[in-house]
C-alpha cells in the first residue's frame, strides 16, 4: 500500500520527462530502513511506458561485486555481458554501459546502494559524473540512517554533490493519518496511536505489525517477523531458514539446501514473507532475514551451509563469491581455501577491492594446511588487496610474513619482490629508513637472479624513495639504471616510472626547464601507450614542480588537464592529490574561500595522506591568517603527518606555516624552533623558494638565516628592496606576500597599501601582527575605511556567519562541515552568539536574529 507519496513520484515523473529529453538525471532515493523506497520506486517504475533495468545490491559479506551490473547485464547486451565474464578495464566496461543504457530512454534502479561493493560504487560515481548527455534516469535507493563520515557511499555522494543532475529524493515517514488510513482499508481492530508510536511511521513496520495476526500489537519488528514465521509449517520455517543463510538465490537452490517440496515454497510466497522474481527467491524485506538469520542457531545455520555448498559443488556452481562465503558458514576450512583465494580474484579483476580483501582474510585464516610458497602467494595477494584499501598496516604486516616464507622457501625472486613491496608501503606509512633498507636489500637480492623486470622496478622504486627524501643525485643515478634495463627488457611501464622520477627530481633540485622536458617526454609516453595511472602521475608531478616554482599560470593548466583526465577515469586518488594543489594555487592567488571549498571534501575523505597533508596545510594556513582557532588543530596534524613519514614535500612546508603562525603570535622563540626542523632539508633541496621563506621568518624573529639560493623576491626582500621585491610578488599575482614585503617597509605609503591588500584578503590576525611590527618601528599605522553602521550588534564576521547557518536550522556538526570548522570552535562561536544576543537558546537566537535585522526573515522550503 502506497500512501502519501504523491509529491515523490510527481518529482520522478517530472526527471523522467526531462530524461526521455535527452538530459539525464541521477536521483538518490534515500530514508532509513523500511521506508517504503522500494516500494515508491517498484510503483514509479510499473506505470512508466520506458525500458526498465533493475540491479540489486544484497546485503551479504562480502558483498557481490558488481552484483547491480550482473542482474542487468544480459539485456545491456553482449558488450558489457562479455567485459563481465573477463578482467574487465572499468573505463571501457563503465563506457560500455553508459552507451547500452543511452541507446534508448531507460530507467535503471540501483537497489540498496549502501551495501554496494566498490566497483559498484565507482560505476555509481561514473553514471553520476555522465548520465547529463544521454537519456537515462537512474535511481540509487540508500538508507540514509546507514551512512556515517567513513562510509565508503558518503564519499562518493560528497563527490556528485557539485553534478548539477544528481539530486536527493527523501522518503519522509507516514504521518498518523496514513497510518490510520491503512488501519481502515485493511480492516484491522488495533489502537491506531499505539501503531502509530511503535512505528514511528516506518511503513514496512506498520505492515510487518499488521501482519502479525495477532489480536494485541506485537512490541516491535523482530516480534512481529518471528510471529509470521511461527504459523508456518515446519518444513515452511525450514525454506525460511535456508533463504536467511543464502540470501537472494535460485530457487532450485533454496529447495536443496532445505530439503523440501516446491509447496512448502509456496507457502512462504503465499505467506507474504518471501518473493520470488525471475526464480530469484529473497525476502520481501531484508530486515525481516536479518532478524530470521539472528534468531537461528550455530548448529542450523552451519548444517544449512555446508547441504548449500554440496549442491553448488556437485553442480558445478562458478559463483565464487558465494561458494567462499558458504564454505565459511559451514567451517569447511579445505573448501575455504579453495574458493575463497577464488572468490578473492573475481573481485579483484571487478575492481571491488575491499571485497577482494575479506575473501583473502578467510583464507589466510586457515593458511597454515598450505605450502609455504602458496601461504606467500596469497599473504602477498592480501598484501596488495590491503595496500589498494588503505589498510597500509595490515598490508605491511603481511608483506613481512610473505617475506620469511619466501626465505624459508628459498625462493629469491619472491623474497626480492617482497622486499619491493615492503619498501613500498614503510614509505607510505612514513617509515622512510626501514624504507630504503627494504629497497636497498630488494636491489641486492634480485641482482643475484638475473638481468628482471622486478629488479628494474627495484631500481626505479629507489630512485622514487629519492625524490621523496629530496635526493635527486640519488634519484636520477637509480633512475637511469632503471630505465637502461626497462628500455632492454621492453618494460615501458618501468620506463616510465623511472623518467617521471628523474624529471622530478631535476625540477625539485633547480633544474626546472630540464625538469619540465624529461616529465613532458614521459607525459607524451603515458598518453600515447593509454597508461593512465602513470599519466595521471606526471601530470601531478609537473603541476608539483611548476607550483614549487610559483607559475601560476603553468601550474593552473597542467592542473586543468590532470583533473579532468583523472575524473574521466576516476583515478580518484590523482585527482584528490591535484584538488589539493589546486587549493594551494588559490591560496597563493588570493583565493581563499574557494581554496577552503576545495579543501572541504579532501579533509572529508581520509584515504590519501599525500592530499590530506596539502589540504591541512592549506586549510591551517589560511585559518591562521584569519585568526580562527581550528586552525591549530589542522596544523597539529599536519604536523603529526609530517613527522611521521619525514617527506621535504610537507616536512618544510608545514615547519614555514607553524613559523608563520608563531610570528603572528608574537613567539620568536617558536619561529626560530620552526625553522630549526626544517632548515637543513630545505638547504639540500637547494629550493630557493623554501629557503626564502625560512630565511624572511628568521629575519622577522631577529634571528637572521643565509641560505643558498634564495628565490628572487626573498632576495630583494632580504636586501631592502621592497618596491622591487613587491613588483615580482604583483607580477607572480600572490597578494599576501605581496603585502607582507610592503609590510616590511618604513614607508607609511608601503604600509598603506600593505594594510589595504590585508584587509581584502580577510587576514585579520596577519595585519594585527603587521600593526604591532609597524608600532615596534615607529611607523604610523595605518587606519582602515570608515566603519559601515554596527547592525552585528557586537557579533564577529565568523559569529555573523554561523549565527546565518544556526537560523537555516543547522547542527553544530553541519555548520563545522560547512565552514571547515572543529566541531568545539563552533561550540565556542555558538556560545559567544547566545551571550552577545542574550538569549539562552538556539531558537530565540534564531528570532532574535531576525527581529533585529541581522538575518532577514525567510520563507523556509517545504520538506
């Protein structure tokens, strides 16, 4: 029964339309559980007049990999029938799918898109991005009451909130009154307000509660399931069981694993708890098989498993996933370790990695039966699975155990690969010594093989250690040998790994125009051999190196064109790294607020501590400048990041931020310990543009530094020359160092103008600092614009916007998310709000907002 969704399905109809127009739409169907998502959706489909496909992801762990694409596959036609059978390129499987479903106007339904794998999940973020030029509505149902910070769907809707065709659809709870009028048209004898209070409106509670048949309302859901489930037979229950432990599966199936005849099947279907479609048997809810499977026991659970995976096994079953997952279930260790390294692969090759991740961990809990080449095999399986996942912990401590296998084993070539592998992910924990001891001894183990591409790679995964510790003899001398035996072995990927190394690391050291043409020679490779991991890599270095050497303009375009190659491929991780840089570009521009807005979803998504480290850095920065107090919490981070991996690429720069921040607060003592930690490292990196900056500070807290080489405008900064000095800075187009040279000057005209760029930056802790240098130096300090009428009634700039975001009705932890604030600094600004309005409440803050005209009174939309 469908009440009150009469505005819902009038806003699908009307994207539908819009749709079969040519402009797709992607709507996320969302509400907690048992809502009634499905059920508007299955209506909305059933009376439209277009092609309808419906993909299902189930609520198993691990879950199917691309279990919505599988369902729909067959009538996407052979294309993307025959991608699926293999070890598909998502790129050109996703393109093959947006082409099947564009051939025609077509709704396609992803159901329960929050127990999605993550292939799913890349191909949901794919549709989202492309779905506007082809005539396709597809609809996501998700539960939103399942979502935290960390979901891996949260991430991928925080990346199409910005798509201008993706839009969120909710499914809002039955008021009293529907519920009292499903109570009337089913002709039930029960207390509509106890119905209404136990359920909260939850339209399948109402249904499972009603359907109880029981003359007193049971006390909640899982009463009401089991209540259903108790009027069965018992060969009925025993169907029932076998549904709950297997999930959606074929109905031949189901009746093997129960042991019945087709009618106690029937009986369930009849009984309204199962449905069966396209000989697909499932429950009609998974809440309620949530709660059948809690209340079954070990013993019937396990005796139903093992009769499931007899019966897959006899018939040859190549449905891996759920061979692995029943052998588990049953305790069958021997039958584990068969399917589930399988099952492992299958997700792999799919792209669901986190999948691929918990079938391998089952395995390797029972690796002990096995040889100790096939336990290294599948730990350095695992390894690489974790790597992919962000489990770096994990992944390292399998690569250790992989390692003494191999070496008890006496197998050279692994232990060398090992080796790599381990060097690799120290680096990426931010153990740098244990990194290049790791990488050293895979060098001189795979030596002893023979002339490999593994050892090659061993080269270049040196000379990349290099370029990270700011080693660039090192990393050009390993780089070359690296691409001497790749050249030989026709190892292009190795190549060119290597030729990114050396071009950055000749950039990095001063050498930018060689630089730029070696990572320009490697860029015209990577495209033309279609290597889009590596091409992503250059691009992201060559904005690196051009950013370092402050080019705006150069740096804005490789940034262009690497975000938009990455997005077309969703090679995320490459795009978060240059979103980052793009961030700091706006910083150095002047663009503050749009560099805090890019920063936002980088500072949401914890994966990629490369991008997260720039982001803080960026975010701290202009916090600290700005004088908010969140912005030692990011720089605290960041910190803790940096000491953590020893990297010159953040160690210095956030040693020049804390420096910067501690002269703002007058700590000269502070600035000097700052440009302690990283003067040396930023000496051997011979950056002018680092060193510049250490020595300024230096020269600020009387404490004068001389470096070599220093970046022209330090220089003339350093020497006096401050109109000069500020032509360059004008010139590169970055106004706070442009105002921070004139700040330095004794001439009131020079600190004027300092005063005024300041002002319209917004850095209002930085012009304080200015001020009480310009007092110290008998400088007249300059007075700022006649002030505009006070109607903030004493409230600050930051206390005005949050005071805007508390009358939209916003939490605390929304408005923090909003403004890239703590959680607590919003505490605080909320706190001062309430005590300057003198009010005591959220709410009469709200209309005393408004009634003084601080905030102007708004319609609010409907919900």
């Amino acid at each position: 029964m469908l009440l009150e969704r009469q505005s819902q399905l009038a806003a699908l109809t009307g994207y539908l339309a819009e749709a079969t127009r040519g402009r797709g739409r992607m709507v996320l169907v969302n509400g907690p559980a048992g809502i009634g998502k499905s059920a508007l959706v299955e209506q909305f489909t059933s009376d439209s007049d277009v092609r309808v496909m419906c993909g299902v992801c189930d609520g198993a762990v691990p879950a199917r990999p691309m279990g919505p694409l599988t369902d729909v596959a067959d009538a996407l036609g052979p294309d993307v029938a025959d991608q699926l059978r293999g070890a598909p390129d998502r790129l050109v499987l996703y393109t093959a799918v947006l082409s099947a479903l564009g051939d025609q106007p077509t709704i396609l339904v992803i159901e329960d898109a929050h127990w999605a794998d993550e292939a799913t999940l890349d191909m949901i973020r794919y549709l989202g991005r492309r779905v506007r030029d082809v005539s396709v509505l597809v609809l996501v149902t998700l539960r939103s009451d399942e979502l935290g910070p960390g979901h891996p769907l949260t991430l991928v809707l925080g990346d199409l909130a910005s798509c201008a065709t993706t839009v969120r659809l909710a499914v809002p709870s039955l008021t009293r009154s529907a519920v009292e009028q499903w109570v009337r048209e089913v002709g039930a004898a029960v207390d509509v307000d106890v119905l209404f209070h136990r359920t909260e409106g939850n339209a399948f509670f109402v249904s499972e509660l009603l359907a109880a048949g029981t003359d007193r309302l049971p006390a909640g859901l899982r009463d009401a399931v089991l209540s259903r489930a108790a009027r069965l037979s018992p060969p009925g229950r025993t169907v029932l069981d076998a549904v709950a432990v297997l999930g959606r599966s074929d109905s031949n199936l189901v009746l093997a694993t129960a042991g019945v005849h087709p009618r106690e099947l029937d009986e369930c279907l009849r009984g309204g708890l199962l449905v069966c479609t396209d000989r697909l048997v499932d429950f009609r809810h998974d809440l309620a098989r949530q709660v059948v499977l809690d209340a079954l026991s070990l013993a019937t659970t396990t005796a139903l498993a093992a009769r499931a995976l007899d019966w897959l096994e006899v018939h040859s079953s190549t449905d891996e996933r759920l061979l692995a997952t029943l052998a588990e279930r049953a305790g069958d260790a021997d039958a584990i370790l068969v399917h589930a390294p399988r099952a492992g692969r299958q997700a792999a090759h799919l792209g669901a990695h986190a999948e691929a991740v918990q079938h391998l961990q089952a395995a390797v809990r029972h690796r002990t039966r096995l040889s100790d080449g096939d336990q290294a095999k599948l730990l350095a399986d695992l390894a690489f699975e974790c790597y992919l996942t962000g489990l770096f912990e994990e992944s390292l401590e399998c690569s250790r155990t992989s390692l003494d296998l191999h070496r008890t084993a006496g197998d050279t070539l692994g232990v060398g690969v090992a080796l790599r592998w381990c060097s690799r992910i120290s680096w990426v924990l931010g153990h740098t010594r244990e990194a290049h001891q790791y990488g050293n001894e895979a060098v001189r183990t795979l030596e002893k093989v023979s002339a490999s591409e593994p050892l090659a790679m061993a080269f270049s995964n040196m000379s990349q250690l290099c370029v990270l510790a700011g080693d660039a003899e090192g990393a050009i001398a390993w780089g070359r040998r690296a691409i001497s035996l790749g050249t030989d072995l026709g190892a292009d990927e190795v190549v060119m790994h290597a030729q990114t190394n050396i071009g950055s690391a000749l950039s990095s050291s001063g050498r930018l125009d060689e630089g730029r043409a070696v990572l320009e020679a490697s860029l015209d490779r990577g495209l033309e051999n279609e290597a889009h991991e590596h091409t992503a890599r250059t691009y992201n270095n060559l904005a690196s190196a051009t950013l370092s050497h402050h080019l705006v303009a150069e740096t804005r375009d490789y940034l262009a064109a690497g975000i938009g190659y990455s997005l077309k491929r969703d090679l995320d991780t490459w795009r978060l790294n240059m979103e980052a840089m793009a961030a700091e570009l706006e910083l150095m521009t002047g663009e503050w607020e749009q560099a805090l807005i890019r920063c936002r979803p980088i500072l949401e998504n914890r994966g990629s501590s490369a991008s997260r480290g720039t982001a803080l850095l960026v975010a701290g920065t202009v916090g600290i400048r700005r004088g908010d107090p969140d912005a030692v919490d990011h720089l605290d981070e960041a910190f803790a990041l940096a000491s953590r991996g020893r990297n010159p690429e953040l160690t210095v720069p956030v040693a020049m931020v804390r420096a910067e921040a501690a002269w703002i607060r007058d700590q000269p003592d502070r600035v000097q310990a700052e440009i302690d930690r990283a003067w040396v490292a930023a000496c051997e990196t011979r950056n002018g543009w680092w060193i510049g900056t250490l020595a300024w500070w230096s020269v600020l807290s009387d404490d004068p530094r001389q470096g070599s080489p220093i970046a022209p405008p330090f220089d003339l900064m350093l020497a006096g020359r401050w109109s000069e000095a500020a032509e360059i800075w004008e010139s590169i187009g970055d106004p706070f160092w442009h105002a921070i040279t004139l700040a330095g000057s004794d001439d009131p005209a020079h600190a004027r103008t300092a005063h005024e760029l300041l002002v319209q930056l917004g850095g209002s802790a930085t012009l304080r600092a200015a001020a009480r240098e310009w007092q110290r130096r008998g400088v007249p300090v300059p007075r700022g614009p006649r002030p505009a009428p006070d109607d903030s009634h004493g409230l600050t700039a930051r206390e005005l916007e949050v005071l805007h975001l508390l009358c939209e009705g916003l939490s605390n932890h929304e408005i923090a998310h909003t403004l890239v604030l703590a959680p607590k600094t919003v505490g605080h600004h909320v706190s001062a709000v309430l005590q300057k309005l003198e009010v005591p409440t959220r709410a009469r803050a709200t209309a005393r907002a408004r009634q003084l005209g601080i905030v102007k009174p708004e319609s609010r939309p409907p919900i």
